[in-house]
C-alpha cells in the first residue's frame, strides 16, 4: 500500500498547481484517501478487523552497530 502516499501527494500537487485547488483542502483529501486505504490494507492482510486491531502491525527497524 506505499504506492498511495506517493499516488495522492502526486494528485493534491496537480490540484493546487493545475488545477488552483485550495492547499488546505487538497492535503486533507489526500491524507483522508492515504488512511482510508491504508486501513483497508490492513484490515486485507489481517491486521485489523472492523477497525479493531487484531495483530499489531511493527515497522521493521534498521540497527547499526
């Protein structure tokens, strides 16, 4: 589901640039669409459930000796 972060940024540039779209507005759109699908990803690969969380999802993490 990354693709969306960088999908909707895209849209809500093109709005304000192309289109005069208010800021404000496109930015909101754009991270309502991003969580939105974000949790429609989770809820598909188990991690949530009616929007309850069922198993956590945990980013993996770099360490550096």
């Amino acid at each position: 589901g990354s693709y969306i972060l960088e999908r909707e940024l895209s849209n809500a540039y093109n709005s304000i640039v192309l289109d005069g779209e208010n800021l404000r507005t496109a930015i909101d759109l754009a991270s309502k669409r991003i969580n939105r699908e974000t949790e429609r990803k989770l809820e598909e690969f188990g991690y949530l459930k009616n929007g309850e969380l069922i198993d956590p999802y945990l980013n993996p993490e770099l360490y550096y000796e």
